[in-house]
C-alpha cells in the first residue's frame, strides 16, 4: 500500500521537473519530486550550452517555438527571484563566406513570425568589429538582443531549492518504476523507495519521458532518441568570446557554435550524434574531432593546448508530430493531460530549447491543471524569493574580509583555480538541499572546473564532506553510490 | 602577527620557496615571509616519500621528507616568518600582496621584493582529451600520491598508469607497496619519459609491465572505471586500428606532465614564455617585472630537486639584493605633504641626495584663494625649512617653491616635509 | 660454469649508466659501461646480494598526519622486501615522531633498521 499520498507527483527533477515544482509550490497542494540520481539537474540539464535562446530557430507554429519565445521573456523576473546568474547578452547567427547570406534571411523570417522581438542584421565589418577573435571570412550576422547565457546548474539547483523552502518534499536517488492504475485514473505511483500515492502525476522524466508515459498507456508510438553532444571548455586566460556565436543552422541542429560561460571559459559543441543507449555520455574521438572542426570555422584563432575539459550531453529528442494545423514538423514538444488516463500530466521530447522554455512549459502545466479543474488555492507565505549564498570570488576585497571576519571558513581557499573557499563548501552540504557529492559541489560552487580539474582540491574536498556528513572518507562519493574515490585505507591490505 | 612590510616574501614553501627565503635571510634581508597554502613547509617534497633526492646538494640519497626537513631547520633557526594555510589572491606590479587564511583572515602586504616559488600542476585527462566516460577512479599521480602517502588512503585497487614520467614510476612501485595490483605503464612515446634507474628500480624489479607507444584511447564504466581501452600509436601519436586491447582496472592513474603553475604571476603582470610557461628571467632569477623573481618548477619543470634548490639560492640572493638596494634608496627619500591650504603637491617624495646638485623645486595647488600677502612654508614638523612669499594665492594659479640647497642639512633629518600657506 | 655478460641499469645515482657485466655464476668477471666505480660495486652486489632502500610508510597515532615515511637505513635485502613491508604495515607509533627514530630494528633480521624520515608532531 502507499507510503504517503500527495497531490501531485513529479518524476524526474530536472529544470522542467524543478521548475514546475517551483511553479506549483505557490499553490495549497502536497507534491513530492522525485529523482533518481544522486542530485537533481544530472540528465539533460546537466551538459548543454547554457544558452537562453532568443526564439528564432524552432519552426513557426510549433510548441517548441511558442514556448521559447514566451519563456526567454520570463529570465529576467525568475533570475531576480531565484538568485542564479543570468546575463542577456544577445546572440549572434554568423554567416561565413557569401553562400549563406540567405539563410540569415530565412532565420529573420522565423524570427519574425515567431515574434522574436530585437533582432538585426549586421555587416561583416560591424561583427569584426564586435567580435575580434571571429573568422575574418565573416559576412554577416543576425544578432538578437534578447539571447542570454546562463548557469543551468545554478538555475535547477535554485528553481529546486525554492520548491523545496516552500514545502515541496525532494527524493533523491528515487527511480520510478510503474504506475499503479486504478481503471483509467493513475492513483500511485511505484519507485525503488516504494509507493506513492497521488491525484496527479507529472511525467518530467526528460530521456525516459518515452519509458514513462508507456507506462501509463500513452504515445506507444512516441520514442525518444537520444542525441549526443560533445563539448571542450577553454581556460579562460588563454582566449575569450565576448558573445554566443552560431553557425547558420542544418536541419538537425543548431550546429557547432562557439559560446562563454559566465566565468569567462570558451565553449564549443555540440555536435548531434543519435545513439540507442540513454546513459552514455561518453567522449568519443570522432565527436571531438567534429566540434573541433565545425567551431574552428567560426574562430579560427582555437588552441588545443588550452582546453581544460571535455565533456558529452544527451539531448532528449522527440517524434511527436506538432499539433497546429498546416504545420509539418514532426519533433515537438508534448505537453498535455492526455483524454485516455486520469491524473495525469503528460511531458515529452523537452530537448533543446528546453531550459529556456522551462519556465513557460511550468506556466502551461499550471494552466493545463486549472482547466482539468483543479482549485489551485494560493497559499498565503509563498515566498517566492530564493536567497543567494555567498560567492567569494565575486565579491570587493571589502566584502571579503567582512565575510572572512564572521566565518573563517571562507578564508581558506579549497579550489586555487576557481576561488572557492571552505566556507562556501560547507554552506552547500548544509544547504535546503543538501550537496553530498563532490559532483554535486562542483555543479554549485564551480569548484574543480578550473585548469587544473580538481587535481588540487579533490583530497581537501573528500576531507570536508566526510567530517560534514559524519561519515568515513571511504564513502564520499564522486556522484553517488558507486562513484565511491577511495578504495581502503592504505594499510589495510587484504589476505 | 604579520608585519605591514617585508624585505623578501616568498609564495610557496617547497624546495625552491625555503632554498630562497633561506637565501635571502643570509643575504641580509631583515623580514622575509614564506606564504603556504598547505598546513606545514615543504610543498609536494612532504608526499615524495621516496629516497632519490640531494645527491647533488648533500652527496647523499635522501626521501622527499628529509630533504625538506633539513630547509625547514634553517627557516626556523634564521627568523624566517611562515604565513601557513594561507592563500594569495593577488599580487600588483607594485609588489602589494593580498592573501587570505582561516587564521590572519584577509590580509595585506608590501614587499620589497617577491619570490615567485608556486612550483608546477600536473596535465589532467582532459588536456590529453582521453576520450570515454567520466567516472570516478582517475587521477593525477599527484593527487593519488597525496591520498596513498599524506590521507592514508588507497584510491583503487587495480591501476593502469599513462605515462612513464617519475612520478607515474614512483607510484606504480609506491601501490605495489601496498598491496595494489599495477596492471600496465603505458607510455605514448616510443622512449621513457622519466630516469632509468626508476624504471629498474620501480618497474623491472618488481614486474610491472611498461608498453612504449601506446596511450590511453577510451575509459569505461559510468559510475567507477570499470576498464581503460589501450592503443598502439604510431609516430604521429595516432592510434593504429586494430590494436585496441580492454583492460580491466578500477584506477587510471596520469602522469602525463607538469605546467608551470603562474596564475599568481599573470596577475602581477609577468611577462611568460610561451614554451616554458613560466616567467622570463634575467640571470638573477628576475622577471619582467621589477623586484619579481621566481625559482624553480614555476620558470621550467626540472627533473631533479638539487637543481630546484640552486634556482631558489640564486632567487633568494637577488632578491635580498633588491631589497636592500630598494630599502637604502627609500631611506632617502623624504616625502612631501600637503599642509593647510594645499591641495597636492608634485613631486610626491624627493631623494634628499638630489639637493647635493642642485635645488629641487616644488609644484603645487591651493584649495581656496587667499587675496593678501602670504607665506607658503615648508617644514619639518614645526620647523622650518623654506618659505617663500607671495601677494596672494588662487587655485587656478599654480604655486612653486623652491628648496635650496642649502637646505641639504636640514632635509636629512626629515622623514616628511609639509607644505602649508599662512597669512602673513 | 659459462661465462656470461647481463646489462644491467646502475640505480646509484641519477646517471642510470648501463653496465655490460661479464661474469661467472655469482662472480664478477668484469664491467663495462661504467662511468665511476660505483658501478662495479653495483655489479657485485646485483651479482651476490641485491639490495634495494626500501621507503614507505607506517601508521602514527594522534598525529598531523594518519601516517609518517620511513625508510631502510641501509639498503635491505631485495627478495625480502615484500615481508620487511607486511611487518612494517604491523607498526604502529605515537606521536611525535622524531626524524631519524628508529621505527623498526634489525628489520627481519637482517641487521637493517628502518627509520623515520620527517618530523610528525603531535595534534594539539
């Protein structure tokens, strides 16, 4: 029999699953997350370009490019709220040579009727001049205003915890497994963490969104495929990009772009490999070999010798054919309550623009349950604020030695590369949700991602997490169980 | 308690850091700090438990340890001071110090001249774009070293190491030690990287298969590395197909190089060079930038630790040098301050020596008008040294004196001479 | 007995000389290869009875660390090395710990100390 009863359920906390939840914590329900890794971001979420699109790649007329361009228009309001660094920038499409001057036009005309606001064509002289370290072949661009960079790490974490201060209950390392059904209404629902019921359950599953609302008797024919995407990171000392720079786009992907993070570091990728297995984010040498190629093209000026890491993302892409008649697209989003099964809360084939639509598809879920006739009663001490902690490297040497005079924690330098002192550490593992991996530190703190990769910090970083969790330094973990650093102490040798 | 300023300070406290504090403390510089980010001196030479060091310095083979143990003993016997824990954000062309520690908090400094001692990083996975997974079990031979022989840990059980440097070969010996399984030392090079006598010592005698030509091309496993994929490579370094071979492991250890470790000195404005990684210097160990120098694994990566100590002699030598130079010279200097009614003055200090040539003049502005005689004066406390008469003062009208030279003897004494307007 | 010639790697010093060695079972014949007499010595000691310095670590309670290095004073016997490390994983010491101290005596038998190589002082 079930454990507990909630209202709702949400499978799967990633930025669509944290930001529905963040979005329906306003309301007098009882909801519980679920996740099945050790942290909540790890799928999809987890390895992208950190783009906030502008809304001028989908195709007119699909969900897709309805709910990016209504959710990029909601960043600057839920950046203030939740306190993750946003930063609108604008994005540039970068023609290279005089042949694909008209396929910036064609991309305007999407814009257009999409209802990008912002956008302009730029000469090649005005993009150089803009843009120093760009292919001097450079014949134009279209450059969108509202385009912006983020931390998606930093954005789940925040739209996660938020949900969580105001009473959403978060399981990790939970994994769905079924559906308990009573005729044709969902009434439970089955983890390895055992059954729960609830009157809606809210399929965010992202890569396994195919697994799950099979589940539930929904899409048989609906798949997800898998499309991989490899990345380098470039050491920030070494070469800078002011902007996200896109190549015009094929009609599989965006294309390789070149693009910053927030803290400086040169990114290229993706490439759009489709593969079979949901779990495999491997590096491969062909893949890397492609980016370097594809993003070569854009900035010729690119050293090998200054990346300092590489990493894979899976995209979860969808078949399912967009409902607005006239409309021939058949890879759109699902975002539904299907009439077949009640309680139920159908999401699919979120891939890329996701993280920018995600708080415009959390809007729609809101909606979709209003119409099915949920009250949806505000609850008075929603508090919508998600308070920052402090960022050490980001603040005045004034602010520093406040900071360090209160707790002295945040003197001592744990990570060299990036700054990031004990006291931030420690104020993670003790946070609304806990970070009790190294990895799950490293998404919040941006420790270890710097040139050296850890090298320093992982033994000091082992250290703290043990004698904050209370546990042995055998079983901190890099990602979870499993992902265990140590093997045994030194002079314990079997036999 | 630390000291507003400091003759000599010394960031990092491994054999090139102590060799330089040490050196420059004999030399006759009167404060000099050593900064550590770790808990105690020595730097990497405290993991380094092996023997293989000072047969150049002392004739004799030593462990990582003992030799350190032998610098730490002059630091403390010399009066040396040791910032520990402690990490420097910044340095200014200016030779202005800011460094943080849970223990003096966030603190500020000046010295005359800096030694530039951080020594090196290892190469991570990434910079050789192993491809594959991510998982945990791979490691930096440093960083395993570090958990083997500091934290009393093992981080695997069966090892593959990349990379036939010393340390990868110390290492492969070191967990064998210990009871751990070295299943191979891949080398990508058709030749040894590191000494031969490691490669007996280490590997030859104690059967770890060593494959030259052969690298690392995938690791398996999502959660732990479950194996490593190992290629043969041909002379361009590309992997020959066909060649592949699984090994299972749980550890993949890399010893695939040291960079030069200059963030610190890029922020002080030190020129580097491009194939080193490391400052230019002069053959004082000086940087491009004034009164910076640097030792040891931060200008090149040497192979034997003897040679690092030289360099942090020499460094710590020049750098003592420059001090003193710098401290005679500003014991000279007076400076010259704003009194009553003056807004700036230019020069800011005066080299007293200057009035055995000739008289020195002074620029200045007034804050307010004063429509009457005045005197501008110049002083020493309350006692005069100069003073000049005018009709009256504006702020748009510039104001000069002149200190004579007669007034050489007067101007010794003074550590600041003011310069104020009264009505006369 | 056959004469024979082994190569051998003198590990004496960072110059890793590589010795021709002709000898006679166990006795030395001749070197060559060698840059300074070292390596004679070196061949001998291959020959009859090879040694190794043997570094590692022992256990150390209420120290700084989990653990201090030790090394042989002298160098050990090469085929008992394996034993002189599982006695060593036995020794547990209290700290401080002395550079120089004496963690093991007479490893095995052999007449071979092992001794600390750094200062460990005790936590506060």
């Amino acid at each position: 029999m079930a454990k507990k009863n909630y209202d709702v359920i949400i499978i799967g906390a990633g930025v669509v699953g944290s930001m529905i939840a963040r979005f329906l914590s306003r309301y007098k329900l009882d909801i519980l997350l679920i996740e099945k890794d050790a942290d909540v971001g790890m799928g999809a979420s987890s390895a992208n370009t950190a783009i906030v699109h502008a809304g001028y790649d989908p195709v007119p007329g699909s969900l897709k490019a309805i709910m990016n361009v209504a959710g990029n228009k909601m960043w600057d309001t839920l950046a203030g709220e939740l306190n993750f660094p946003f930063e609108r920038r604008g994005d540039y499409v970068v023609a290279i040579g005089d042949e694909e001057v008209p396929l910036l036009d064609e991309l305007w005309e999407r814009g257009v009727k999409n209802g990008v606001p912002g956008m302009i064509m730029l000469s090649g002289d005005e993009v150089r001049r803009r843009e120093p370290n760009i292919n001097p072949e450079v014949s134009g661009a279209l450059w969108a205003s509202t385009g912006g960079i983020c931390d998606p790490f930093a954005v789940v974490i925040a739209a996660a915890e938020n949900a969580v201060m105001n009473g959403v209950t978060l399981m990790l390392e939970t994994a769905f497994e079924d559906f308990v059904m009573e005729g044709n209404r969902i009434v439970a629902v089955k983890t390895n963490r055992g059954t729960f019921g609830c009157r809606w359950a809210i399929n965010c599953a992202g890569l396994y969104s195919d697994v799950v609302m099979h589940k539930a008797g929904v899409r048989p024919e609906f798949k997800i495929t898998p499309r991989k995407g490899e990345y380098y990171v470039f050491d920030r000392a070494e070469i800078t990009i002011n902007n996200v720079l896109f190549p015009v786009p094929t009609p599989i992907s965006k294309g390789i772009l070149v693009t910053t993070t927030l803290h400086g570091n040169t990114i290229i990728g993706p490439n759009a490999q489709e593969i079979e297995d949901k779990e495999d984010r491997s590096v491969t040498r062909d893949g890397l070999e492609e980016v370097w190629q594809g993003a070569r093209k854009l900035v010729p000026k690119l050293d090998l010798r200054h990346v300092i890491a590489v990493f894979a993302g899976l995209r979860p892409g969808g078949n399912a054919p967009c409902e607005t008649p006239g409309v021939n697209y058949n890879k759109d989003y699902i975002i539904e309550i299907p009439a077949k099964v009640q309680g139920f809360v159908n999401l699919g084939g979120i891939e890329s623009p996701g993280l920018t639509s995600a708080p415009a598809i959390a809007q729609r879920v809101v909606e979709l349950l209003k119409d099915a006739g949920e009250k949806l009663e505000e609850k008075r001490d929603w508090d919508p604020i998600r308070p920052a902690r402090p960022r050490f490297r980001d603040l005045s040497p004034e602010e520093q030695k406040i900071l360090i005079r209160n707790d002295p924690r945040y003197g001592r330098i744990v990570c060299r590369c990036e700054s990031v002192t004990e006291g931030e550490i420690v104020a993670e593992i003790h946070a609304p949700i806990p970070a009790r991996t190294y990895d799950a530190i490293k998404r919040r703190t941006w420790l270890g991602t710097g040139r050296c990769q850890g090298g320093f910090d992982t033994p000091r970083v082992v250290e703290i997490l043990a004698r904050e969790l209370g546990v042995s330094m055998l079983e901190v973990t890099k990602k979870g169980p499993g992902s265990e650093f140590l093997a045994r102490p030194t002079k314990d040798v079997e036999g | 308690m630390l000291k507003q300023k400091y003759d000599v300070v010394v960031i990092g406290s491994g054999p090139a850091g102590l060799a330089a504090a040490i050196e420059a403390k004999k030399t006759g510089a009167e404060d000099v700090l050593i900064i550590e980010r770790a808990k105690e001196l020595g730097g990497i030479l405290q993991q380094c438990i092996h023997n293989g060091f000072g047969v150049e310095i002392f004739k004799e083979d030593l462990p990582g340890p003992a030799y350190a143990q032998r610098f730490i003993d002059q630091v403390e016997e010399l009066g040396v001071e040791t910032l520990l824990d402690a990490m420097v954000l910044d340095i200014t062309p200016a030779r202005h110090i800011y460094a943080i520690s849970k223990w003096s908090g966030f603190a500020e400094l000046d010295a005359r001249a800096i030694v530039l001692a951080m020594g090196c990083r290892e190469r991570t996975r990434a910079q050789i774009r192993i491809p594959g997974t991510r998982p945990a079990g791979v490691y930096t031979a440093g960083t395993a070293q570090r958990f083997v022989n500091i934290e009393g840990y093992m981080p695997g059980n069966r090892f593959v190491i990349l990379g036939s440097g010393d340390i990868g070969m110390i290492m492969a010996r070191r967990l064998t030690f210990e009871g751990a399984k070295v299943e191979r030392v891949l080398e990508i090079m058709p030749f040894l990287t590191g000494l031969t006598r490691n490669y007996v010592q280490c590997l030859l005698d104690w059967d770890i298969p060593l494959q030259l030509s052969h690298t690392v091309s995938r690791i398996l496993g999502n959660r732990r590395v479950e194996a490593v994929e190992a290629v043969q490579v041909d002379e361009k370094w590309q992997p020959i197909p066909g060649t592949e071979e699984i090994i299972p492991c749980d550890t993949l250890l890399l010893s695939v190089g040291l960079i030069p470790e200059n963030e610190l000195s890029r922020k002080a404005g030190v020129a580097l060079d491009p194939v080193t990684g490391g400052p230019y210097v002069d053959e004082g160990m000086q940087t491009s930038v004034p009164g910076i120098f640097a030792a040891g694994n931060v200008v090149h990566v040497y192979d034997l630790v003897d040679w690092v100590t030289e360099a942090g002699f020499l460094a710590g030598r020049s750098a003592a040098k420059f001090a003193i130079a710098e401290r005679k010279r500003t014991a000279r200097q007076v400076k010259l301050q704003p009194g009553d009614n003056i807004r700036y003055i230019v020069p800011h200090v005066m080299d007293k020596e200057s009035l055995a040539e000739s008289d020195q003049r002074l620029q200045m502005r007034v804050i307010k008008p004063i429509e009457e005689k005045v005197w501008v004066e110049v002083l020493d406390g309350e006692n005069l040294v100069t003073r000049k008469s005018q009709r009256y003062v504006r702020p748009g009208e510039m104001v000069t004196v002149d200190i004579p030279q007669k007034a050489y003897d007067a101007v010794q004494k003074a550590d600041t001479l003011t310069v104020r307007v009264v009505r006369r | 007995m056959a004469e024979e010639v082994t190569k051998m790697i003198c590990i004496t010093c960072p110059v890793g000389c590589t010795l021709e060695v002709t000898h006679e079972g166990k006795t030395l014949i001749k070197v060559d290869g060698n840059q300074c007499k070292k390596g004679i010595e070196y061949a001998e000691n291959e020959l009859t009875d090879p040694r190794r310095m043997v570094p590692t670590t022992v256990k150390v309670r209420g120290g700084v660390h989990p653990l201090v290095p030790v090394c042989t004073a002298a160098p050990f016997p090469k085929p008992r090395v394996f034993d002189l490390l599982a006695e060593l994983r036995k020794v547990e010491l209290q700290a401080p710990v002395k550079i120089g101290q004496v963690v093991l005596e007479n490893a095995l038998g052999t007449g071979v100390d092992v001794v600390a190589t750094r200062n460990l002082p005790a936590v506060n």
